[in-house]
C-alpha cells in the first residue's frame, strides 16, 4: 500500500512573518472565504431590501456565530471529557479544535436573532446567507489540506498522499473530497436553485439536506477522531451529527413546498 502515493506538497503554514505578526496559509484562507461571500451577499442584496449597513450586521453576528458555536460544538461534541476534568477547556482556543455542526448552531441563532430585528422570517433570511456558506466551507477545507490535518484513512488509490504526522501510510485526501462536495457542488446546487423565485425555505432546507449528505459520505474516508472511534465500527461523530442535518432539511423542503401550496389556492 505504502509503495502507490502522491508526496505531500512540502508547505510552509506561515506565509511571511513580520516581527510577532505571522501570515498564515489557514487564516488567509478563512479571509479569501469571508470576501468572497461578502461580494456575493452585496450582489444579492437587492433581493432583501435591506443595507450594506444591515447586510454588514448581519455577517458580523454569523461570523461570531461560527466561533463562538464552533468552539463550543467542537468542545461539547467531541472533546467532552476533556471540559470536564478542566472546564477553562473550552476557552483554549489556541489548542485548536472547531465543529462544524458547533458553527452552524451558532449561525443559525444568530440569523434568528437578526431576523428578529429586521422582523424578517428565519427562513428569509437563511435562504439569503446559505448559497455563500459553502464558499467558506471550500476555501477551509483548503486550508485543512494545506495544513496536512484531518486526513482521510488508509487506502491504496493512486492519488493518495501520505500526510505529515499521519503515520507512514498513504490516506485519502478527504480534505479535498470535503472542498469539491461541500464547497464548489453544493455552492453550484444553492445557486443554481436560487436564481430563481423558490418558496421561502427551500434554499435553507437544501443547504441542511445537502450538506449533511455530502458530510456523510466523506466521512467514511475521513479518519475518525482517534478518541471517539467509529459507534458499532461503522459511524462516526461526524455522521451522526449529520443525520438530524439531512431530516430537518427535508422537513422544512416539504414545509416550504406545502405552505407555497396553501397559499396558492387561498
């Protein structure tokens, strides 16, 4: 197995460093996601009928939404034990350690506390915000595989790379499997379908159903977290978490479509 892979790109994680300020590639990545869905919001804007002053309020309490859920998801979901011999746990980020399904909790209360504010439904406001998450989605799993972390498992196909602290095994490049599933197909999926007029929630209900689906898939060539295993050496953390993704998203499709449906015929 070890004998057929491709050799991991030899990348420094700091791009250029200036005294104790350091660049690194994972960071830009986050910020060349965060622009680029910007630009987009702006060019949808026109839709809402809101500002760039509210438009700017609102990517601000997702931003916040993403790290401070983040952190608490990862802590919660996957590092549990750990908050509980030492509850300060949760405030060392600097040890590392973010949850996607921590991030989108927080996102999803910040969208309904704006939405409360611009007396907007939840579901307006998350068919608005979802076609750009998967920009930052792609651009973080870049970030991972630059970063040479969450590898894939053990395989012998021929593009596979043999990681840095990943043992001397060649292993899925899953961070790349997770970029062109949950960042450039499913960024193609939301746009394509929002371009034209949806019942409202759809576009929210998509999101949630695709990426739970697409996030299940990777994850049986994503290493498990070494700590947690695989449950009945079959699912991971990860696709349990995602499960609940896929079935509430098709909840609110069919809500959507049935609510459209109503009021239709009234």
């Amino acid at each position: 197995m070890a004998n057929n892979y491709l050799t991991f790109p030899s990348i420094d994680p700091i791009i250029f460093e200036v005294g104790p300020l350091a660049l690194r590639w994972y960071g830009l990545m986050y910020l060349l996601g965060f622009l680029a869905a910007w630009w987009l919001a702006k060019r949808r804007l026109y839709r809402t009928g809101w500002t760039e002053e509210h438009l700017s309020d609102l990517l601000f309490m997702a931003f916040m939404g993403v790290i401070l859920g983040g952190r608490i998801g990862y802590v919660f979901f996957y590092q549990f034990e750990a908050f509980l011999d030492d509850p300060l746990y949760l405030f060392k980020i600097w040890t590392g350690g973010m949850s996607f399904h921590g991030g989108l909790l927080g996102v999803i209360a910040a969208l309904i506390y704006f939405a409360k504010k611009r007396q907007a439904t939840l579901l307006k406001v998350g068919d608005f915000v979802a076609p750009l998450v998967p920009i930052g989605l792609g651009f973080g799993r870049l970030g991972n595989f630059i970063n040479a972390e969450l590898w894939g498992r053990t395989t012998d196909v021929p593009w596979a790379f043999v990681f840095p602290n990943a043992g001397p095994l060649p292993r899925h490049p899953s961070q790349l499997y997770e970029f062109f599933l949950e960042g450039v197909v499913l960024f193609a999926i939301l746009w394509l379908v929002s371009i034209k007029p949806k019942p409202t929630g759809v576009v929210s209900g998509l999101f949630l159903t695709g990426y739970g689906a697409f996030r299940f898939i990777v994850e049986f060539f994503r290493e498990p977290d070494e700590h947690i295993g695989l449950y009945g050496n079959y699912l991971s953390q990860g696709q349990l978490l995602s499960l609940p993704m896929i079935l509430v998203g098709l909840f609110i499709i069919a809500y959507a479509f049935k609510n459209a449906s109503k009021s239709a015929k009234a």
